[in-house]
C-alpha cells in the first residue's frame, strides 16, 4: 500500500485513466523506474537545468532587489527552486534557517505518525 497525499490523488487517478492502467500499475512503474540506475541520469539532468536557472536568476539585475530582511528577490527564489530540487530526488536535503520543513512531501503511514 502506498499512501499519496490527497491533493495528488486525483492528478494520479487521471493520469492512469488516460493511459488505460490501474493505479497499482501504475505504483509499480513508478518504483521500478525511481529505483533503477537509469533514473539517475533523469534526476542529474533535472537538477542539471534548475542550476542553470538559479544561477540565471542570481546573476539577472531585476533579481537584486533586496527587501527589509536583506535577501535579496534571487535569493527567495533560488531557496524555494532548491527545496524544490531536492524534494524531487530526495537526495542531498540542505537545511538552511529557511528551508528547516520536511521536503519530501509524502504523508507519513497513519501508524508512522507520532
């Protein structure tokens, strides 16, 4: 049994309708593929491209505007590309003062739950 969370449900319901699977294949797929070697290369050119973009984003003018708290726009959006970035590989999680939640975004097991 996988638990998704509620909001994704009916994104997942769709897509295994459009593509005339049960959610169970579906699940299956989606394990084999996270956990082969191949899907190494996927996550490493995703994360390839979010860096090219943070670091487009740093070094554009209209990113340096900096508010009160003294970060500056660029910073703000590279902070959330990187919980992003790291939500999706689940690999390398970096904890900075503003990035201390949870990037996984996976409901914990009713019996996980504390």
């Amino acid at each position: 049994m996988v638990y998704v969370l509620k909001d994704d449900f009916p994104e997942i319901e769709a897509y295994a309708k459009k593509h005339k699977i049960n959610l169970s294949q579906l699940g299956r797929e989606a394990l084999k593929i996270r956990i082969s070697p191949e899907s190494d290369q996927y996550l490493n050119g995703l994360n390839d491209g979010l860096d090219v973009g943070m670091n487009a984003i740093r070094e554009s003018n209209w990113a340096q505007m900096v508010f009160p708290s003294g970060r500056t726009f660029a910073d703000l959006i590279c902070d959330e590309l990187e919980r992003k970035k790291y939500g999706l590989s689940g690999k390398g999680k970096r904890k900075t003062k503003d990035t201390e939640r949870d990037s996984e975004g996976v409901s914990p097991a009713p019996d996980e739950e504390g």
